[in-house]
C-alpha cells in the first residue's frame, strides 16, 4: 500500500510536513493488504485508515519539517511545545524541498524524537541548511553555543546532497523501494519539487510534492517545468487565489515606491526574507540604478530637506541601500557564490561586469551596536536610504526596532514583497496601515502613519496562473491532487479552479 499522510500545512501556510510510506504484506488475517478493500479479516480496520499505524513493515519519507507560525502555531506544534507527534520509526530519510524555516525548522526536535536517517536535499540547499538551523536553534531552542554546534554537526554529518534530474534510491526492502529526484522549483536558491517512484509488490506509482513553486520571469532564478508524471501531487496554494504582476509592471510599481518615498526624506523600510525576496529586490534595485544612474531621484519633487526640489546631487546613483539582516547578508553572499544556479540573463550580466547582489550603493550591517544607530540616525536624520532589515513577517528581528521609531511619520514608507501569515505583525500593519490604525510589537500598541505598499510580485511563490500551468503541463492528469500550504480562501479557490480544469482528477483538501 501506498499512502501519503500530512503533518503540517493543511490549516495554513506553516509547518510544512508530509509523509510517504509504503507499506507490504498484511495487517492481520489471510489477505494481502489492499487486495480486497471491503476484507475486514480479524482487524475490521484496513491498515491506512488509521495514520498512526505503520505496521512492522512500513518504510516511508517525510518530505520537510517545518515550523509553525503566525495563526498556525499550536496546531500540533507550538512555540512551546515543537516535540514530533506522530511515529517515526519507519521514517527512513528526510527530504527538504527547501529551506524557508516553515519547512525546516523542526529539524532538531525530529532529530531529538530518535530520527537517524539521512537528510536528502539539493546541493544549494545542503549549503544554506546548516546556516538557517543554526539561527533558528539561537532563536528558539538554545544560546548553548556546544550545544548548537553538536546539532549542527550532526546535520551537516546528515545531509547527502543530490543533483537535480538523477535519481537517487532510498530505500528496497521487503518487496517495497522508493527512489527520489529532485527538479528545480524557481522558489529561492536550491528550493527542489520531489518526484517519488514508489513501488510496493507489482504497484507502482509516481508521487510529486510540489514544495514552494516560484513565479516565473522571476529574476535569478529558471522557472519550474512541470513533472513528465505525477499519480498523485500534492499541490501547495499560497496564492491559490490571486495572481502577481507581471515583472515589468512590479518593476514599475517599485520605482515609484522609492521615488515617492526618498523625495521627502524618508526611510523605505522592507521587511526581509532572508533567503529569496531580499536577493531578488537587491537585483532589481541595483538594475533601477543601473539603468537611470544620474537621473534625479523623483525630479521635480522635494528632495531630502531641499525645500525647492532642485538639488540635482541626489540621483538613483548616490542611494543608499542598507541589508540590516546578518542572515540576508550570508545568504546574499551564498547566492554570489553559486552563480552556476542563476539563470540565462542574471549570468549574462556577470558576464558583462555587473554585480547585481554586490554593488557600489550596497551597505551591510552586522553588529547590534550599529544596528540600533542606523535605526536612531535615520529616524532622526531626512536622508533617504532603503532598509532591509530581518524578519520579513515582522515577529522579531531587527525589523521590528525600526518600524518602532518609524512607523508613526508619514515621511516613511514600509513596502512588503513576502506572504504575511494571518496573526503576524505584518499582516496587521498590512491590513490596518491604510486605515491609520495601530500593530502590537512586543506588548505595545505604535500607531501606523507610514504609508503601506505591497508589491506582490516580488513573491516567491507562484500565482493561481502559474500553479494551474505546472498542473497543466503534466502530460497526464493526475488521479489525485491534493491542496494544501494555503489560507483556507486561497485552497477552495485552487481547488475549484483545478476540479473544473480536471473533472478526470480527484481534487481535495486533507484535513
């Protein structure tokens, strides 16, 4: 028997966890599992109804181990209790699709729970996984510095990376084997879909997970290409119910952010994923300079403290931008450093000379001492500067000091270019911003005068659009699909979209 069970996203975005596990032979009485469904035998039940029984048989995967957050926390995890709560015994590897934390950030309790197996990813992400883990144990597990680096050598020892487009082989064992292969999904650097051909006895079947699918034409990236096969795919709905602009049109949108805001002096403030978002936004920033160089920021307007806007010394080329995000930083570093990854047009500008995630106007911010001046300078000064600054959900981090003294002057703006989970401060400002309402951080209220964007297209994720095309483009329809890693609207709209798309496919959303 072949069954896929959920362990996380099924009521939001978070907590990424799935499992696939093949199971042979019988459960009890004479007939073989699966051969006769209406067989009750001595056990009334047929193994696969209850997912807590794997039988003495059992070998399957989890495909990620993600953390909960926002709304989604304490649905079978918590900020105060992450402890694994379902068996692993038969768990024989982990696959990561990629490593955004609501995929990997219960790593170290599966590790603790007795998981022993091997941690299957692409070569990127065996790279990137060891750095997020060890924020994340500072975080939320422990300052224990030997006892971080025990759990991080651990995983390193772990970690088997495998290419994209081979085959790698799991497991093949009583009767039952399962081979892996990871294709790139365009989400961030490294981020992989996981094709599993699984054979039990004479059945064999073909099982996508999706992970996190990327937009297309996003920059550094290659777009994802729909799986030749896929049985069964589990489908993830982030924006299940909308679709972004296009890249021009968000191109647009973010120059006429950031000459509105910098005419008056103000500080962008960007709420930054560390891992996708904030390298992609670098990219484009650097491309705006690039292509406009000496030309006056917002021309005709008010510039800095200049009353007469006609102070021609503060062009695109003299703008300062800031990453405020130790993380960012190593990521962007990580990111030049494997270049072979990027795409056709980010590899041609290297080869042309340019530096599209190391520029002249680009400055890093490490310590916490400087971190809390730049935060006083600019709240203080009218010099115009774009801020990325961690965590892009706004829940901690150091963003979270600069909207403090920011939010409450309409000279300032706070452009959003990531998904906010519902019950995040950012969602909050998000939502209540445009109304000049207040957001909570760390148990007080700050009013919201700053003006609130969002330019969707900067997402990671794919649109409506794009997931319909990467179901589309499988030669054949799957017979089951399965919806999940969405806000409830957002996975009935997919899930209507693809039953009237493919009336063939059985189409669900699992509990």
């Amino acid at each position: 028997m072949i069954e896929v069970f959920h362990h996380g996203a099924t009521s939001g975005v978070t907590g990424s966890c799935h499992e696939l596990t093949l199971t042979p032979g019988m459960k009890k009485g004479s007939d073989p599992v699966g051969s006769d469904p209406n067989f009750t035998g001595t056990d009334p039940e047929p193994m696969g109804s209850d997912p807590n029984f794997t039988g003495s048989g059992s070998a399957g995967i989890l495909i990620d181990c993600g953390l909960f957050q926002g709304e989604d926390e304490g649905r079978g995890a918590s900020a105060s209790d992450l402890a694994i709560d379902f068996p692993i015994d038969h768990i024989r590897a982990l696959v990561v699709t990629h490593v955004h934390i609501d995929h990997v950030g219960r790593i170290p309790y599966l590790l603790a729970a007795g998981f022993d197996g091997p941690i299957i990813c692409s070569e990127p992400s065996a790279i990137m996984l060891p750095e997020i883990l060890e924020d994340a144990l500072k975080i939320g597990f422990t300052r224990d510095r030997q006892l971080i680096e025990r759990v991080l050598g651990l995983i390193r020892s772990r970690l088997v990376p495998v290419s994209y487009r081979q085959w790698h082989s799991v497991f093949s064992e009583d009767n039952c084997s399962l081979s892996v292969r990871l294709q790139r999904a365009g989400h961030i650097l490294g981020s992989a879909y996981v094709e599993c051909d699984a054979r039990v006895g004479d059945s064999e079947e073909r099982i996508v997970f999706s992970g996190d699918l990327g937009a297309p034409h996003a920059p550094l990236l290659p777009a994802p290409e729909s799986p030749e096969r896929a049985d069964q795919l589990v489908i993830e709905s982030t924006y299940g119910d909308k679709d972004h602009e296009d890249r021009a049109t968000r191109r647009l949108r973010l120059k006429a952010i950031l000459e509105r805001a910098l005419a008056d002096g103000g500080t962008v403030l960007v709420p930054a994923f560390s891992i996708g978002r904030t390298q992609e936004l670098l990219y484009e920033i650097e491309s705006l300079i690039h292509e406009f160089g000496d030309s006056a920021v917002g021309a005709g307007m008010k510039l800095g403290s200049d009353p007469t806007g006609s102070d021609p010394s503060f062009t695109w080329d003299s703008l300062e931008i800031i990453i405020d995000s130790p993380l960012a930083a190593e990521f962007t570093r990580i990111y030049r450093d494997l270049k072979p990854f990027w795409d056709a047009e980010a590899t041609e500008l290297v080869r042309k000379g340019r530096h599209p995630l190391s520029f002249e106007q680009l400055t890093v911010i490490n310590s916490h001492e400087d971190h809390l001046n730049a935060v006083d300078y600019l709240a203080r000064s009218h010099r115009p500067c774009v801020v990325l600054a961690g965590s892009g959900m706004c829940a901690g981090g150091r963003v979270v000091n600069y909207l403090k003294a920011m939010l409450g002057d309409k000279r300032n703006d706070v452009l959003f270019v990531g998904y906010q989970a519902a019950g995040t401060p950012g969602r909050d400002i998000l939502t209540f911003g445009p109304r000049g309402g207040w957001v909570e951080l760390d148990g007080e209220r700050y009013d919201i005068r700053a003006r609130i964007h969002q330019v969707g297209g900067y997402s990671a994720h794919a649109g409506q659009s794009d997931l319909v095309w990467f179901v589309q483009g499988i030669p054949q329809a799957p017979r089951e699909i399965r919806v999940v890693h969405g806000d409830q609207e957002a996975k009935a709209a997919l899930l209507a979209k693809l039953e009237e798309l493919f009336p063939e496919s059985k189409v669900l959303i699992p509990e």
